[in-house]
C-alpha cells in the first residue's frame, strides 16, 4: 500500500495523543496531584497531537468536506466507529483537563470522568486498529497482531511524553510510572517482531491460481498487462519496497522505537534530574522517528489482493 504522509501522521500522532490522555487518568489515579503547569503542558500536547491527527487523516480522503458523513455508518464500519469515539472522548477528556487545570482537582468524581476519558481513548485507538485489520482484502493487516501493535505503540508514546513532562516541571513520580514505560516498549518490541514474522512466514491466502480458478492447469502468469500505464490502484495498493531496505528500515523502526527509549527510560532512576531530563529528551527524539518509520513500513509492506490482476503471483 503506498505509505500516504498524512495517514502515517493521523495514526501516529493521535495514538500518542491518545496514550498521554490514558497516563494523565492513570496518574490521577495512583494519586497524582493536578499539578497545574504540568496538567496544561499535558493536556495542551494531548489535545493538539490528538486534533493534528484527526485533521491530517482528512487530507486521504477524495472529498474531505464530506468525511462528517462516515459518522452514520457506525454500524458497519470501523472507520465510522472511529470517528463516534473520537468525539465522544473529547467530552469527558475535556472535564477532566477543566478540572484539573482550571479548578486543581482530579480526585472522586473528577477521576471517574478522567478514566472514562482514558478508556474511551483506548476504544478510540482500537477502532483505528481495527480500520485496517478488518480488511480481509489485506492479509499483512488482517491478523491480531495489528490492534495489539497500535494499542501498545499509544501507551508507549505516551507514556515517554508524560514523563517527559513529569520531569520538566519537576513533579514527582516514582519508580512505577518508568517501570511500566520499560515493560511496554519490551512488549512493543515483541509484538512488532511477532507481527512481523507472522508476514513474513504466513502462506499466502490468494494467488493468481486461486483468483482465476485456473490452478488445476499449472502455474498461471500474465501474458500482457491489463493497462498500459500506472492506474490509481497500482498507485495506492500496488506499492513495493526492495526486502533488503524493508530489513534495514525494520531495524531503524526496533531499533529507534523501542530499544533505545526503553534503554533510556531504564537509566533515569540512576541519575540526577537534569540528566534525567535530559535522557528522556532523546528519548522522545528517537522514538517519534522510529515510530514514523514503523507506520510507514506498516503501509508500505502491506500487499492487496487486487494486485494479482497486475502480475503479483501471491499475496
């Protein structure tokens, strides 16, 4: 699939707006106080990532001025559901953010509001997952492993970002909020070399045999192209990238994603605060990359069926 930049923002940048929204809920609820210069940093980067993307994510459409349409098509279509979620989420998360803000409280009543906006967030996150892993037409995207991979990717982004904060504004937050920052860019690594062992090895589900129904007569091969030049389709799904740069480019992705801020997450607790910041700085600096080059691969590894009308032998 070609890898469209504002698809590759809208679900990078909202996944991280969307973790940063489930850290502020699960701070508040292991008794964080609403630090208030903290809470506006927070919820600032929170709301602006989060609003960037869903805009950007309009750029891909052909007629972006109707995308309000898609909200009516919530019972059949994840994309729908998406952007039902998407603005349910922002009535409580913007409770939550005056309260804590505004009037200095996020306990009682107020916390109950900030973990439904944390788990509307979540839901949010899944129906986008969900977009792409529903499309059986897509057998790269179509397997447990996608949602799982964007579930982890928000509460690992976003869990670098609330800590960046927490140190920047000098706010106390033990040793548990890091620990668990390690322990999900662990998993994030593992799922991401799950999912991509599961492409790499998966057998095929369609081929130019199956497609034709001509496989009982042996191989099937095109004997002239269907089209004289480049379509749309071939432009959008038909896509393709050399395996040894995919190799390297997944390395950058492993590598810069979630190795080195895991790294760097780990080493904070044994130095000073300004160290610390400035760890966790670089941190953020090589994971929004490393997170853009998986996502990027993610699209362009991904395979249609409607390729085998253009001469791919299997998909």
């Amino acid at each position: 699939m070609h890898p469209a930049k504002s698809v590759i923002y809208f679900t990078t940048a909202s996944g991280a707006g969307y973790g940063l929204m489930i850290w502020l809920a699960l701070l508040a609820a292991f008794g964080q106080g609403p630090h208030r210069l903290f809470g506006v940093a927070g919820f600032g980067v929170a709301f602006f990532l989060i609003i960037s993307g869903l805009l950007s994510s309009t750029a891909h459409l052909g007629r972006p001025e109707r995308a309000w349409r898609a909200l009516s098509q919530w019972r059949s279509s994840w994309l729908s559901r998406e952007g039902v979620l998407a603005i349910l989420t922002f009535m409580p998360a913007g409770v939550f953010a005056f309260f804590w803000v505004v009037l200095g409280v996020n306990g009682g009543l107020i916390l109950v509001v900030g973990l439904l906006a944390a788990v509307l967030s979540l839901l949010t996150v899944y129906t986008t997952s969900m977009i792409y892993a529903s499309l059986k037409t897509i057998p790269a995207w179509s397997n447990s492993w996608t949602s799982i991979n964007y579930l982890l990717m928000a509460l690992i982004s976003g869990g670098i970002l609330a800590l960046m904060l927490l140190q920047v504004f000098g706010v106390e937050y033990g040793a548990v909020v890091p620990a668990s920052v390690v322990l999900l860019c662990a998993l994030g690594a593992m799922a991401k070399l799950a999912y991509w062992r599961t492409i790499d090895v998966s057998p095929a589900r369609s081929t130019a045999q199956s497609a034709t129904g001509l496989g009982q007569f042996g191989k099937v091969h095109m004997v002239e192209s269907p089209h004289s030049e480049d379509n749309y389709l071939l432009k959008e799904m038909g896509f393709s990238i050399a395996r040894k740069h995919a190799n390297a480019l997944r390395r950058v992705a492993l590598l810069c994603g979630f190795v080195l801020p895991m790294a760097l997450v780990a080493a904070i607790g044994t130095v000073g605060p300004v160290m610390a910041m400035a760890l966790l700085f670089v941190a953020v600096l090589f994971g929004a990359p490393g997170l853009t080059v998986e996502r990027w691969l993610f699209f362009a590894e991904a395979k249609h069926v409607v390729t085998l009308y253009y001469g791919q032998s299997d998909v």
